[in-house]
C-alpha cells in the first residue's frame, strides 16, 4: 500500500459518501468471489454514518445479488449514464441518440463486428460470436438477439465485440466514444459520459460537493471518476495508469484491500 500523507487524511475527514466499483474492485470477476472483508467494510462504514454507493459499469438488473445485498444507499450503473437511489427511483439519465445509434450499427455490420445494447431494464445483441460469448460468459450469457432493440428502448450504453484496434468512424465521434473493458470487447458511451457524470448528479442531490466523495476502482473505466472526487482509492491490482491518478493505492482485492484502506484512512 502507498504511503498516506497528511493531506490524504485530512482529505478523508471530508467524506461523507464512498463510491465503490464492482468488477475486480469489490469483487472477483472471473470466479465471482466476494471477500468478507469487502461486506464488513460497508457495514462498518454505514455504522460510522456513512452514505455507500455502487459506481459500476453494469448495469442494475446485471448486478449480482450479493452485491445488491449490500444495501448501498445509490448506484450509478451503465459506467455513469444511469443512476438511481435504492429504491429505483431515476436520478439521472444519460441515452445515446438513436442517430448513432443507427450510423454505427450499420458500419459494426459492414465490418461483421457483432454489437450489444443496454438499457435501463433489459439488453440485446445483435448476433452471438467467439469473442461475445467470451467477453461477456460471466455477466450475461442468455441475451436475445435483437439489432433494432434501440428503436423501442433508451440505449445508455453498447458494446462492440471484437479483438482488433478499432477507430469509430468520423460521422459518430462528436457523439460517442468507446473504452476497451475486455480483451474481446469495448463499451459504448455518449461522449459526454463517464461514472463521473453519474457520481455527481448523486453528489449535488444529497446538497454534497466532490470533496465530500470518496472512490475505490481498477480499471480505466473509472478515470474520471478518480479525477473528479475528492479522495481516490486504486485496487492493488489496479491498471498502472489508474494507479497513477490515485490518492492512494491499497492491497489487492484478494488481500482485503477495501478493509485495509478504510482502516489506515481512520474511517472505520
């Protein structure tokens, strides 16, 4: 674990919100494996009064139940393009236009890339291959085939799956963007998105600013969510870049990281 300065704990006195992303962070992707630790340390943060929150690039109904049965207070879903409070109640919404939507689906199509959509309440894909079954064999494995879901269901985030480099094409890059998740895959989000967005439309309604924000991560989907609260956690088995942005870098996951980190900042 790196060295916590002074300053990082004086950071920490401001908290009052913990943000915490699922995959690799809070748990085991591949195994599913979900330390005590990682239980006891939301239970110990809400007893010492502390809102928690899920900030995750799934979606809600894609969560597992021992995640939900960590009652966290938000979750910020979709990498940042949906969030919402306990209860389901939306709080912000961040669609891809069905413009493109439209483009990009036909130039994934010209290029046999199969493609997937997320919704609020529901996903499809286009076609199953090799590299759809294997990037998601641990999230979904039952979607059904649908390339025009998007027409009658807000689309909040795609995938595109494929092992090559790609480059969106021109028509769309004002609108979309994309950032590698898996080796067979990438996410789709508006330009404008990012768990940043949905992290602080929780912030400023809870009357709350980003020093009062607090966020553990792994990967480089959490970025911007590092760059914007006021107190940022890496995962030991973080990417490097990630822990580069980080306040502070804890033990792996496997290691009791969450606990640990919590524990050497004073909070519980």
């Amino acid at each position: 674990m790196t060295l916590i300065t002074d300053s990082v704990l004086q950071a920490a006195k401001d908290i009052r919100i913990v943000f915490f992303d699922v995959d690799d962070t809070l748990k085991v992707k591949n195994t599913a494996y979900l330390p005590d630790s990682a239980a006891e340390a939301i239970t110990r943060l809400q007893d010492a009064g502390y809102l928690t929150a899920i900030a995750t690039g799934r979606s809600y109904y894609a969560l597992p139940d021992d995640i939900k049965a960590l009652g966290a207070d938000y979750y910020v879903t979709i990498n940042g393009q949906y969030a919402l409070t306990s209860t389901g109640a939306s709080i912000y919404k961040n669609p891809i236009t069905p413009s493109a939507i439209t483009i990009l689906t036909q130039w994934a199509d010209s290029l046999g890339i199969s493609y997937g959509f997320v919704g609020a309440n529901g996903s499809a894909i286009s076609k199953w291959s090799d590299y759809a079954r294997g990037a998601l064999s641990n999230v979904h494995d039952d979607l059904p085939i649908d390339k025009f879901f998007y027409i009658d269901n807000d689309v909040f985030q795609m995938w595109l799956f494929t092992q090559d480099e790609l480059e969106l094409p021109p028509a769309v890059t004002g609108a979309i963007r994309i950032l590698r998740w898996h080796e067979y895959a990438y996410d789709v989000i508006p330009r404008t998105g990012s768990k940043a967005k949905g992290i602080a439309a929780v912030v400023k309604r809870l009357g709350l600013t980003a020093d009062n924000a607090m966020a553990f991560g792994d990967e480089l989907n959490d970025l911007e969510m590092f760059d914007y609260v006021g107190l940022s956690v890496a995962m030991g088995n973080a990417h490097l870049e990630l822990k580069k942005r980080a306040d502070v870098t804890t033990l792996d996951l496997t290691d009791d990281g969450i606990l640990h980190a919590l524990e050497k900042l004073g909070m519980i």
